[in-house]
C-alpha cells in the first residue's frame, strides 16, 4: 500500500480530542458539535466555523471481526447506494496505509462525489472496536495535510492501561476499566461520572475561576458542586498545595447516622481533590468513592490533568 | 410581522454570517455604571393600554432597570456597533480564558437574549447568502 504524502501545515495550532478511549489531534479552531454513545459504539462529530470537518464512528466488531478491507468494501457499497439517481459515479481511491497505525489492521481511502473525504477505517484488536473516521474537505483544498497529521496521531487502544480523554481543552486518563457514565458539556463547567462496579469517580473543570471564588471558597465550590455525591458522608475538609496552586483536599466516610442501612454494605471512603489554577484561570476537581481507604486513584487522574 | 405569517419570515442565518454580523445597542437604553464596576441599563418602558389606565390610580415605572454582571458588562460594552459577534467571542475567550467554543455558545445565548428583549439591534452584513429582504419586512 502507499503511504499518504504531504504534512499538515506546521503553523496551524492542534488540540486533543479524545472520547471513549479513542484519541487523535484535530486543528485547534475544530470543535466537537456531537458527541453521542458509549464505549462499545458511538459518534463524534466535529465542525470548524462553516462546516462539518470530522465524523468519527465506533462500534463493537462483534464475534467474527471482518479485516478492514473488507469492511471498507461494504461502507463504500452502502454509501454508493445512498447516492441520489443520476449522481456522477464517485471516485474512490483505495488501498493506502497511515505509517504510525503500522501493527493495526486498517486502511485509508479518499471518496470524491457528494462528499469528499479522507478516511481510514481500523479493527482494533483488544476493544474489538471498529474504528472509522473520516476528514471532509472542499472543492479548493483537498486538506491531505491535515489528514495526514489526524490519521498519524490516532490512538485507539489504552496506554499503559489508561484511557485518553481530552475535549474542550480538558485533557486526562483514566483506567480503562472505567466507563464513563454521565458527562455534562455546559459553558464554564464540564464534568465526568465515571464508573468501575461500585466505584465512582467524578472529575470536572470550571472556567472563569477567579468570577467562581469571588464569593465562595474553594471548599465551598466543592461541597456545592458534589453536594449530591457527597450526601450522608461525614467529611473532612483541609487546605493544601497542588502543583503549586492553592488546594484542598477532602476525605470521609459514609455516616451511619445519615445512612443507616448502610451497615449492611462495604465501608464507602470518598475522597476529594480540587485545585485553582490561576494561569489557566480553571478550577478543577476530582472526587472518588471507593472501597478502599488511601486509594491512590484520586490522584493519579489529577497527575494526568493537563492544567495550564 | 405577524407571527403566522410563514411565508414572509426571512430566511435563517448561516453560522458564518451569525458570527461575522455586527450587534449595536439600542440608543434609548441608558447605561451607568454601578459601585462595584458592574453595568445597570436602565430602559423606557412604553405601559400598555390598561397600565396607562392604571398608572392614574398607581404609580407605574416608566423605565426599568437591568444590572448585569460582570462578564456581561464586559459583553456590553464590546457590542459598539463595529465589532462583530466573531470579534466578541475572540475578546472574551481571551480574557476570561475560555475554549472559543465555551465562549461562543454563551455569548450567542446572551445576545439573543438581549436582542429579544430589544436592548441591542443585530446587524447582518450583506453575504452571498444573505437572505433577500421580504417585502414589508
């Protein structure tokens, strides 16, 4: 198979996106407008200013996992059949290959007519994911170069046994046993509930921190954003340092007294994070709850927060 | 125009030209600036028939005041009549450090929200696509 020439523009400034453990650079001025389904199968849509630019689609390969060629055939004889009666026959071509996604089964192809678009369609082994994302571009730039650079920096399976997740400029890991459970993209806040059995792990992010902390605490802000998660925990709240940035830390047990019936469960710890970071002018957060008392989980998420 | 009327609606914006049109305050909206730096509009209000009637009988307001924060006191003052909505949420994306994303969809929701309530006027710059004017429109 040949490679795909040419580079992306080096000038153009990039940012990660990452969802559901499936991660690649796009130009910075591209942002999610979709993102819907889950770990298993899934979209992700992302726009520029005028136009879609990106479609990103994940589904569970099932039990007999096609090879990518083969899977490829079948999207093209699907897509041909939605082309309206009379339409110009497309031009596909095929058969090419992304250097870095060496190792991976896959393959890259270009469609012209209706749309145009840069592809690559991957089997990811261990997920046993199908992976298909697709860059359009006009009639003026075919926008090989940005392609180039998103299908290089793909990254479909789990790093060290953690998940990368970046979206709004909130880049972190999380173990890949997690799933994300609830997730709120509003202006100023976003926030994650993940989930591993009974645990639970919240991390969220809210710009315009020095307008938040005017009238409020950063203890405060915490308690009143988990207020829900936190109830019938008896915690204990103390300043701390954090990368340098002024911190607290929170931790606690579920109360008895609150929660009487709890008796009959595993002990439940909660343990919070949350720092301000007044160069990125962001406060972030993380609470877990878990079994385990000491969990180091907390922190390690926070360790991989990019904050400024 | 009335509401039913469908037909005579001009046609929706493109993003593009929602982003690149031009919002200018209403000239009859008074602002000062409060103690704490923050902005209050203070806007006439034409009463309606029965709060003419009634204003022999009580006293009604003829203006009503609006105190914005402090991020829409900012927004404010930017809508000067020469910067765009895309200049705006440059302006405050950079200065509050927000994604662009972040910054646009919540100064959008804010400008319509002052434009419904006829305190700015948006002005939509000629395109390729601009939607012709209706007739009576």
């Amino acid at each position: 198979m040949a490679p795909i020439e040419s580079v992306a523009n080096e000038r153009e400034r990039w940012a990660r996106l990452g969802w559901h453990g499936i991660a690649c650079d796009v130009p910075e001025d591209w942002c999610p407008g979709s993102l819907e389904g889950d770990y298993a199968s899934g979209y992700l849509r992302v726009e520029d200013e005028t136009s879609v630019r990106l479609e990103l689609r994940w589904e569970s390969a099932g039990r007999s996992v096609l090879p990518a060629s083969a899977l490829v055939d079948n999207f093209l004889k699907q897509t041909r059949k939605k082309l309206p009666r009379g339409a110009p026959e497309p031009a596909v071509d095929r058969g090419r290959a992304v250097k870095e996604l060496a190792g991976l089964d896959h393959e890259a192809f270009t469609w012209r007519g209706g749309f145009n678009a840069h592809s690559v369609l991957l089997v990811e082994p261990d997920s046993r994911r199908v992976v298909h994302v697709r860059v359009f571009f006009g009639e003026a730039d075919d926008a090989k170069g940005q392609a180039r650079r998103i299908f290089g920096s793909l990254a479909v399976a789990p790093r060290g046994g953690m998940l990368e997740w970046a979206v709004f400029g909130l880049r972190f890991q999380m173990p890949e046993r997690w799933r994300l459970e609830q997730s709120a993209l509003q202006t100023g806040r976003l926030q994650f509930r993940f989930r591993s059995g009974s645990d639970e792990l919240e991390v969220a992010r809210q710009s315009l921190a020095e307008v938040t902390l005017r009238n409020a605490t950063l203890d405060a802000w915490f308690q009143g954003l988990f207020a829900k998660s936190l109830r019938g925990f008896r915690t204990a709240s103390r300043a701390a340092e954090y990368r340098g940035h002024p911190a607290m830390r929170c931790g606690g047990v579920l109360s008895l007294r609150a929660r009487p019936l709890a008796v009959f469960r595993r002990r439940r710890i909660a343990t919070g994070l949350a720092w301000h970071c007044p160069e990125a002018d962001k406060v972030f957060a993380i609470r877990c709850d878990t079994e385990t008392a000491d969990d180091p989980l907390a922190d390690r998420v926070a360790d991989s927060i990019v904050c400024h | 125009m009335p509401r039913w009327a469908v037909w005579r609606r001009p046609k929706p914006l493109s993003r593009e030209q929602s982003l690149a049109s031009v919002p200018l305050r209403n000239q009859a909206v008074e602002a000062e600036r409060t103690d704490d730096g923050s902005i209050r509009l203070v806007v006439p209000v034409r009463p309606k028939w029965w709060a003419r009637w009634l204003s022999h009988l009580v006293y009604v307001p003829k203006t009503r005041r609006i105190v914005l924060d402090e991020i829409g006191s900012y927004v404010w003052g930017l809508c000067d009549g020469q910067r765009s909505v895309r200049d705006i949420i440059g302006a405050l994306s950079a200065r509050y450090k927000l994604h662009r994303k972040e910054a646009e969809v919540s100064v959008v929701a804010y400008l319509r929200q002052l434009a419904g309530r006829g305190l700015i006027g948006i002005a939509v710059l000629p395109g390729r696509d601009t939607p012709a004017p209706t007739r009576g429109s």
